[in-house]
C-alpha cells in the first residue's frame, strides 16, 4: 500500500457548495474501506487536503474521477505526492 497526499484548492463556483453533500458521503465511504486516512477543508475553505491509503496513484485517479466533486469541477489539484510518513 502506498500513502497520498492530495491538496486541492477550490474556486467559488456554487456547484461544489451543491456537491458537497455527496462529496462528504464519498469520502466517508473511503474512510470505511481503509482507502482514506483523513481529510479536511482549511480553514477559510479554499480548498482542502486528504491523505489516502491505496495500491497506486492509478487507483487514486480512480478515486478521484468518482468523487462528486470532480463531475461539477469543484477544485484544482496543487499537488498529489507519494507520501512516507515515518511516525
């Protein structure tokens, strides 16, 4: 398994704010199966970071195109980076 770790920044477009719901409802999913670690807005909600827990960066992107967040374009990816946490 690897570890990564996912910065997106959002921009005001309603559409996310609509999104939400089903975003978190998603995540929430992930978080049951083991695949996501943690993950949150900052706090003046310009965006957000997750850390994930998958086989490979392929199964992130997977990841990535079922979030409801990306069918309205609702962030930017900043960075996506392998991860090696040692504590």
């Amino acid at each position: 398994m690897a570890r990564f770790v996912l910065q997106m920044a959002f921009d005001g477009d309603p559409r996310r704010l609509e999104a939400r719901p089903a975003h978190r409802e998603h995540l929430r999913r992930l978080k049951e199966q083991g695949r996501l670690v943690t993950a949150g807005p900052w706090a003046d909600d310009s965006g957000a970071l997750h850390v994930y827990e998958v086989a490979d960066e392929a199964e992130l992107r997977e990841i990535l195109r079922e979030d409801p967040y990306t069918a309205v374009n609702g962030y930017e990816i900043v960075s996506l980076r392998e991860w090696t946490p040692i504590m």
